[in-house]
C-alpha cells in the first residue's frame, strides 16, 4: 500500500491536548489534569467545617497506635496480647517500649490485692 492509497489525515492534536488524563496548558496559564476545575475560591462551608478542628491536637498514625498499646496495658490487658496486636517479635520489645505504663500497673496491681485481702 503505498501513500497515495491512504485517507487524508485529520490536523494533528497532540495527546496532551485531547487526553483528560494528562496535564493540559490553558490560554491564562493555569494547569491542570483534566475533569472538573479546581475552585478559585475555598469553599466557606469547607472553611467552617474544617476551622472546628484547629484547635484539636493532630494526633498520627503512630501516636494513635502507642496510644492504643498504651490503654489496654492500663485496663490491665496481658502483655502478651499486647505484643501480638503491635506485632513485636518478642515481649521484651513491647515492655522495652511501654515501661512508662509499669507503674500505672504496679499500683493498679497493689490495689486490687489490698482489695482482695479486704483492706
């Protein structure tokens, strides 16, 4: 098949201009990656909802998980337990960590043998 036998070609477009999926170029120099504009203004029932939470302590991933840890040896969960929900190879590892919670335990412990002596 030789060239003369195709159908004329269409004008080029390049896929950056017709793939929603990539970065386009607009006239006024902004950027984006297709599908909806993102807003010029914030939104001001966004703006309210999200000012709620200013004042509230960012709490992490990790915090959240040494916080986790931390209360249920606190309600008096077995140590074991503990280390098998964090995923510490060894109980030596999670009491290293959560020594801090040991004198909590040790009261609570002393206090629950004086009540069971009645004093």
């Amino acid at each position: 098949m030789d060239r003369g036998d195709l159908p004329p070609q269409a004008p080029a477009t390049t896929t950056r201009e017709t793939d929603p999926g990539r970065i386009r170029d607009h006239n006024d120099g902004s950027r984006h990656t297709g599908g909806i504009n993102p807003p010029t203004q914030p939104n001001p029932q966004q703006t309210r909802a999200t000012a709620k939470f200013d004042s509230l302590h960012r709490v992490t991933i990790k915090g959240l998980r040494h916080t986790h840890a931390t209360l249920l040896l606190e309600l008096g969960e077995h140590p074991k337990v503990v280390q098998e929900r964090l995923g510490h190879s060894t109980i030596t590892t999670t009491m290293n960590i959560y020594s801090h919670v040991t004198p909590t335990m040790q009261r609570s412990a002393v206090d629950r043998f004086a009540a069971h002596l009645g004093l």
